[in-house]
C-alpha cells in the first residue's frame, strides 16, 4: 500500500490549489479516502474524507465552503481543491487509508503568505 500526495506550495491568501493522492498496491475503489493536516506546533486534523464510490464526502468546518474532496478510481487518485486559501490553512498534508492498518503519504507542504 502505498499514497503519494503533491501539488503543495507557496500561495497568496485567497489563492487556489488542488492537492493529488496517488494510490497504489491496493484497489482504491474498495476504501474512504482521508485528507489531513498538520501544522507546526498541532495536532494533526481531519480536514475532508470521501466514501469508495465518492458519493459521499464530509469537510471539517473550518474549510467547508472552501475545500472540494473529489476522486478519480480509474486513476486511482483522490484530490483536495482548495480555494480562498487562509494563513491559517498553511500545514503538511497527508492523505490515508485503512487497510487493515492506517497508511499515510509523505505529506505535501502548503504554506499561505504574502
């Protein structure tokens, strides 16, 4: 099993970006998908997950509004747009799943400043 996440960066407040979640070495079809975060000196926080069809999604209150979890199984890929990006969303991102143990990415690091 293994998750691999990228499209981290450096934006401006109000910026964009779209985060990407690469799996592979199991079928992504079959498991929810999570998106957290962590920011220096926190703990890490659930920010969005999405049921195996994608059919279903939930954000954390402080990004609903904001961030759109959406996947591509053919691909298998989950994404995190985030839109009107905040100082305050700036934290490494992980991606997760469950299968039959907790598997995490190496992180992408999104940093909102002027």
């Amino acid at each position: 099993v293994q998750l691999v996440e990228s499209g981290g960066g450096l934006v401006q407040p109000g910026g964009s970006l779209r985060l990407s979640c690469v799996a592979s070495g199991f079928t992504i079809s079959n498991y929810v998908i999570r998106w957290y975060r962590q920011a220096p000196g926190k703990e890490r926080e659930l920010v969005a997950s999405i049921s195996s069809g994608g059919s279903s999604t939930n954000l954390a209150d402080s990004v609903k509004g904001r961030f759109t979890i959406s996947r591509d199984n053919a691909k298998n890929t989950v994404y995190l747009q985030m839109n009107s990006l905040k100082p305050e969303d700036t934290a490494v991102y992980y991606c997760k799943v469950h299968v039959y143990n907790d598997y995490w990415g190496q992180g992408t690091q999104v940093t909102v400043s002027s």
